[in-house]
C-alpha cells in the first residue's frame, strides 16, 4: 500500500457551461488545479459530453504539472487507439496522464450504441481493454492478445512510451465485479463512500490499492461551511425526481448502495452529506464542516488505506484553497505524506 496520497480535481463538464465560454472555464479550473500543487484532473466521459481527449491536451497545454485523468469508455474506441493517444501525448508534451477506465456508463448511452453487455461482463471486457493497453504502452515487443472480446496480434506501439510516462490507471471498486477487475489490471478502485465508520471492509482487506470520490466544503466555522453548502445545493424537487428516474434505469452498483443510504440528519457530529446527490446536482457525498472535523473524516479514510481522492467539479479557486487547508491538516493528523 502506498505511503502517500494523490489528490484529483474535476474538470467542467459542457453541458453545464455555455458553448462560448466552456474552453475558457476548463483551462482556468486546470490552472487553480496546478498551481495548488493537486496531482491531476478528472476529465468526464459519455454520449452527451465533448470529446475527454481533446480536453485533456488544452489541459495539457496550459498547465505546467497537472495530469489529466482521462475516462475511457471501451466501446468509444478500440484499445490501441486510446493506447496510441496516451503516447501520442507522452511524445507531444512530454507528460503522463492517468487512465479511468469505464465498465459502464448511462444505461441509455449504451443501449443507443446497441451495447446490451450484462453488468459484470462489461468488467470483463474493461480487464481485457486494459490488459492490452498496458501491453502495448510497455512492451518493446509486438503484442498478441486472444480474449473473450478483444484479439490483436503482433500489434506494436509506434511512437514507444517511455517508461516515466507509463500512465496511472483506475477503476470504479464498488462492486465485486470492478474490484476483481482492479486487482486483474493493477489498477486503482475508486468507490463513492459510506461514511468511514461504516465502511464495512478496507483496501487493506480486499487487496487493492483504492481510492474516494467526494466533495468537500470546510470553513473555520461549522455554520459558515453549512450556509456555503446549502447555497450552492439547494432542496430541488425538480432533481429529486430526475434522481428516482435515473435510479430506475441505472445498474451501477455506487448508485444504488448510496440512494440506499437515505437521508442523514447534518450537523456538526455528522459532515457526511448526500443532499446534492439525492437532488441530481453531482454524484457524489459531500463532507461539510469546520477543518479540524472534516479533516478528522479524511484522515479516517486515510487510515482504512484509501490513498487517491478525487473531488467534485470546483466552483473557484478559493474553495480547492479551503480544501487544501483541510487535506494538510488530515494528513498532519495521519502521518501520511503527499504525492
């Protein structure tokens, strides 16, 4: 298990900024996201978003460290072309990315492309996708591979990627299914997660290397953090309706363990938060509160072996400074360095 820990920022998604001014919020979000020092950035993926790779190289070419964290959708492209861009980048801007890999998706984007694979299968499918794209990312050898979904044969990677650059991988861990494939591709598994305490087995346990997904607003006051939190994601029965409609057409297993979870009473005992995820406004918990408690909830994770946290879409650079000061304190308190 790691002994430091990787912080991710997400990327805008287009559908939620004006075409006109959508390229300038990606490019200023990378660059708080840079300069605060985080490891990299989550750039989405799916059949309503624009394309994650060519976000990824204006993330690229206007940040100096940060590393995009490209979702890849398998049934968008075959693996040597998300194998060849990885290195097309390695050689045009000389920096490694990280690799998202995608087992599912919206159920209606994959019916409309005329995927109907069950659940679990499309993790197999994922474990082989990746498999060949480590393959042909790290071996000077042509590369052969017969699969259940995927065959190439002495298939060799032009230009060659070199070896500092060999790209971060992670997966979602929430089921079984995408924690056996984690372990399968030596990939990280990302879960959305219950509170720490009720997290019923840890990283340590499963054998792999994982990681969270969550919000965070924190303050020097508890009331202050609450009043940010509720502005930002107000009570919407509007959502709350498109959230029980996605639910019903949803097989993914995060969605469900979570919508499961039902509302929490907040206060200062309990920063653990799910009101802009039941109001269809992010897909993730939130932890809201002072420093010093949201920082004791983070160093709780921390010591349950969670070591990548990725956090939701920032709204300024203010609030990834406020989240910084939550992460240093948590990381104080763990004994645990930053990557």
């Amino acid at each position: 298990m790691r002994h430091t820990i990787e912080i991710f920022t997400t990327c805008p998604q287009s559908k939620d900024v004006d075409r006109e001014a959508y390229l300038n919020r990606v490019v200023e979000v990378a660059r708080w996201s840079d300069e605060l020092g985080y490891r990299g950035i989550l750039v989405y993926t799916d059949n309503g978003l624009v394309d994650p790779w060519l976000v990824s190289a204006e993330i690229l070419q206007n940040t100096s460290q940060l590393a995009p964290l490209v979702a890849i959708q398998p049934i968008y492209m075959h693996p040597y072309t998300a194998a060849k861009m990885v290195a097309s980048y390695g050689a045009l801007y000389g920096r490694r990315v990280f690799l998202n890999m995608l087992a599912g998706g919206f159920k209606n984007d994959l019916v409309a492309l005329g995927d109907t694979t069950p659940h679990d299968d499309r993790y197999v499918r994922t474990t082989e996708y990746t498999l060949i794209m480590k393959e042909l990312l790290s071996s000077p050898e042509p590369v052969s591979f017969d699969g259940r979904y995927y065959k190439v044969e002495n298939l060799r990677m032009t230009p060659p990627l070199s070896e500092d650059l060999f790209p971060g991988i992670l997966i979602s861990g929430s089921s079984e299914a995408g924690a056996a494939a984690a372990r399968a591709i030596g990939a990280v598994a990302v879960k959305y997660p219950k509170p720490p305490e009720e997290e019923e087995t840890t990283p340590l346990e499963q054998g792999v290397e994982a990681g969270v997904r969550v919000g965070i607003i924190a303050r020097d006051a508890t009331e202050e953090a609450w009043r940010i939190a509720h502005e930002r994601f107000p009570e919407d029965g509007k959502g709350k309706i498109t959230h029980k409609l996605a639910m019903k057409v949803s097989d993914s297993r995060w969605h469900e363990q979570l919508s499961k979870m039902g509302d929490r009473p907040v206060s200062e005992e309990n920063p653990y938060w799910l009101g802009p995820f039941q109001n269809y406004k992010t897909f993730c918990p939130y932890l809201v509160g002072n420093y010093d408690r949201t920082s004791e909830e983070i160093a709780k994770y921390i010591a349950k072996g969670y070591r990548t946290f990725i956090l939701d879409i920032p709204p300024s650079r203010d609030e990834l400074m406020h989240i910084s000061v939550v992460f240093q304190r948590a990381l104080e308190k763990s004994g645990i360095a930053e990557s």
